[in-house]
C-alpha cells in the first residue's frame, strides 16, 4: 500500500527580494534568491506551448507564483 509523504517540517523564509517562500521538510518550494525570476524563467520557457491552449494544467503550487506570471502572460 502506498503512503503519503509526511511533513515533519514546515517553514516560512523570506527570499532576498522580501517574497515568502515556503519550505517543506527541508525543501524550498521557490527560489530563495527570487522567486519572481523563477516563475518567469519557467513559463517563460515553455510559452509556445502554451500559447493558445484553452486550459492549462500547472502540477506543484507553493505560493503560485509561477501560476500568477502564467496568468498574466496568457490572458
């Protein structure tokens, strides 16, 4: 049977351009340095195959940073 990971730690930190970032077991979820920055590298890179769809599906959320920037990039 499969099980779920647990989360045996949960943090906030603020990245050095003052956005939250969360940290999950160790983990950080965005960019400690600029979490912006990586949302735009990372849709950035893939918006020609992005343009044009009707629907988008984004796996992993954090704080949506990425999911903002696909927002503001599509519409």
């Amino acid at each position: 049977m499969n099980h779920l990971p647990v989360i045996s730690s949960y943090e906030i930190k603020t990245s050095r351009t003052e956005q939250k970032v969360p940290v999950v077991n160790g983990v950080h979820l965005h960019s400690i340095y600029n979490p912006f920055k990586e949302a735009e590298n990372l849709i950035d890179t893939h918006i020609e195959a992005l343009n044009g769809k009707n629907e988008v599906l984004i796996l992993g959320l954090g704080f949506g940073y990425h999911v903002n920037y696909a927002i503001e990039k599509l519409m």
